[in-house]
C-alpha cells in the first residue's frame, strides 16, 4: 500500500532565502506525485506533479521537486522565498492505476519578513 | 468555465440530521472524489467514482453515502450526522486518471453540534 510521509509539520524561512519542504513516499509500483499547497481558507491547488518523465519536475510560482528513487524522495525546493508563499503544502502519492490520492499530513510554511 | 462548485460553503447541523453536499464539475471529467480535511490529518479519501453509474470507498467511508448518476454530479450524503464529521469536505476531479492531478473545489465546512 502506498504511503506518504511530510518530515517537518512546520517550517519557518526569512524572506528571500530558500525553502526546503520534505517529502517521502511509500509505493509498490511506479509512482505519480504530486505537490499541492493551500493558502487559508482556500481550497488546494496543483503545484507540480511527477509522472515518470524527468525526475526534476518545475512547477509554478517558482518551485521544484526532484525524484528520487533511490531515497524514495520528492522534496519540494524554491530557490527564494516571497511572502506570498506562506500557506500549507501537501505531498501526494498516487499508484499507477488506481486513481486514489494519499495525502500527507501537510507541512506548513511560514515566511518571515 | 466554472471547475469544481461546491455548495453549500459553509453548513451547521444537529447531531442525527442528514444533508448532502454537492459537488458538479463542467469539465467532463470522469473521476471525481471526495475528501475531508482534519487539523494534522492531511485529507481522507471519502469516496470516489471513476464513471457515472461507478462508486467505490476510500479510506473512511463510513457515515457517508455517495452516487453518480452523471458525470457532472457526485452528492455526498450524510446519513445521521455525528459531531465527529465536523471538518471540511473537498470535491476533487480528473479528467482521466491520477497523471493529470486533480482539480479541487473551494470545499464545505461542516460542523455538527
């Protein structure tokens, strides 16, 4: 069964440094993930998402994940870090096939002026 | 183009009453599903459909019914509401499969007193 597990449930940056937001998975076969975030009180949209193409995937606003199956990892980064970037982040793991998303706890991001 | 509506935004009910929550989607999307979110829980697959006249459990499917008479429609229906189905509930769809990443709707916040 597939699992997915968000290392840090809170993470605090300054303005203008990078952000690091860590993610590993659990799949018994070929994986799609995909990182969401959502901003207070909205609903959750799509950042980014691997589908077995290159293992480093670009997404909007700025952020990256790279794939790593090796360490069974999918760690979202941005180089930089605006106000606006401050919200709640969700890694998700889908089986090829099964259409069902597992979410992880969530990982939320505070940035300090 | 109006995506995933919800409605209703937000709702109260006594324990013991029964409600459904809507959910359509303008986008012909053939699966669709149902989450709810918790503080620190990430969200939980409710229930989920991968066609119309198709329904299948998700992770906590208990409480809750589901139906999905047109691709356009999926309610949920809340058979005897518990104050432990306070949260709130998402909509998501996806045009053909968990490659495309999921488009979600605004969400319902449900609190049952």
């Amino acid at each position: 069964a597939q699992s997915v597990t968000q290392l840090d449930s809170h993470v605090s940056v300054s303005e203008g440094t990078p952000v690091l937001l860590r993610c590993n998975y659990s799949s018994s076969y070929s994986p799609s993930l995909f990182w969401y975030v959502q901003h207070p009180n909205k609903g959750l949209q799509l950042l980014l998402k691997y589908t077995s193409a290159a293992t480093l995937v670009k997404g909007i606003n700025g952020f990256e994940a790279e794939f790593k199956k090796s360490e069974t990892s999918f760690h979202l980064t941005k180089p930089s870090a605006h106000m606006s970037d401050a919200a709640e982040y969700f890694c998700v793991v889908s089986d090829t096939g099964t259409y069902k998303y597992i979410f992880g706890t969530g990982t939320r991001l505070k940035v300090l002026a | 183009n109006a995506g995933v509506t919800q409605t209703p935004k937000f709702q109260v009910l006594k324990t013991g009453q029964s409600m459904t929550l809507q959910c359509a989607q303008d986008m012909n999307h053939e699966y669709m599903s149902w989450y709810r979110q918790d503080p620190g829980m990430g969200l939980r697959l409710i229930h989920y459909s991968v066609g119309a006249g198709i329904t299948d459990q998700g992770e906590v499917p208990n409480g809750y019914n589901v139906s999905r008479s047109t691709t356009e429609d999926f309610p949920l229906r809340l058979l005897s509401a518990a104050p432990s189905q306070t949260s709130v509930y998402f909509c998501a769809s996806n045009p053909t499969g968990e490659e495309g990443g999921y488009t979600f709707g605004s969400g319902t916040r449900l609190t049952v007193v």
